[in-house]
C-alpha cells in the first residue's frame, strides 16, 4: 500500500465525526462506519491527523 491510500480513510475524512464507540464514525453521506473505512465521497482533513512526537535527540554530553 503506498502512502497516499493509507491517508484516505474514514478517520481523517472532512465527512467523518467521532462516536464514543471505539473505532466508529458518522459519515455524512454513510452513516455509522468503520475509522479504517473508505469511499470515493473522501476529503482529506488535516486537522483530524494525530501528530506523533518526536524522541528527543541525544546530547553528546561524555
């Protein structure tokens, strides 16, 4: 799977809201799916990504 398939899922769709339910959404134009989910409806929205930290780099203090 490249990259850019693996982005267009339920879970970062403009159409999708969150339920209480683990790993269930409203879709707008689906009703209640699956967060792994896909359709051709999909609009990516980047504020529904959930940013991984970063570690933080080791200091070179002997």
């Amino acid at each position: 799977m490249s990259k850019e398939s693996e982005e267009c899922v339920c879970a970062y769709c403009e159409n999708s809201i969150e339920t209480l339910c683990d790993g269930d959404l409203i879709c707008r134009k689906h009703g209640l799916v699956a967060a792994g989910g896909k359709c051709r409806k999909f609009i990516y929205d980047p504020r529904k990504r959930k940013v991984r930290q970063r570690r933080p780099m080791p200091s070179d203090e002997n």
